[in-house]
C-alpha cells in the first residue's frame, strides 16, 4: 500500500509540470469550429459552451468576471478561448484536458 501511494505522489506531480499556456503567440488553433452570436453574455457561460464544444474540463474562479459580446462565425473554439482571455487580460493554463481560466498576473482589479 504505501509503495502505491509513493508511485502516485510521483505520478501527479510529473504531471504537474506539464502546464502550459493555451494562448502562446505560436498557438495553431485546430479546434472545432463554431458559430457564435452572443450579447453582453457572461464570460463563464461563454468559456461553459466552449468546454461542451471542445471536451475540455474548464475551471474558471469567482473572481473572474465579465461580460462579452461576440459574433464569430467558423472560428475554432480554443481561438474563441483565447480571443475571450484576451479582451479580459487573462491566461489559460492547460494541463491535460483541463483549462484554469485565470487573471494574467499584471493585470490591474477591476
């Protein structure tokens, strides 16, 4: 038993170091695309539909707040995540299938 917890420990925090960030300047969106046509939505029913479209686990804090208004036809969706963290200064960490949505840290409180 605690041989198994010793190999999980060790499991998880190689994983841990896998992070990076989604909206690199290098980035080749390749992500389903879609159609998009919202007003003054909140951005985390924005990033809830993109994790439905792109089968992604999305974890956004309270903290991060907002409205947007898009109209985007045929845009692959991780481009839509990153076009939305742009507007709001923030960053999309990946880790796996799993995005954590988060204020860039030298961006001012609203």
């Amino acid at each position: 038993m605690r041989a198994q917890v010793i190999g999980l420990l060790v499991a998880t925090t190689a994983t841990a170091h896998a992070e990076r960030e989604l909206c690199e300047p290098t980035t080749r969106f390749r992500g389903a695309v879609v159609d998009l046509d919202v007003k003054a939505a909140d951005i985390h029913d924005v990033y809830r539909l993109l994790g439905d479209v792109g089968r992604v686990n999305i974890v956004l804090p309270d903290d991060v707040t907002g409205k947007v208004t898009l109209r985007l036809k045929r845009v692959p969706w991780d481009q839509v995540a990153c076009t939305v963290a742009a507007v709001h200064r923030l960053a999309i960490a990946v880790n796996g299938n799993v995005l954590l949505v988060t204020r860039r840290a030298n961006a001012k409180s609203k």
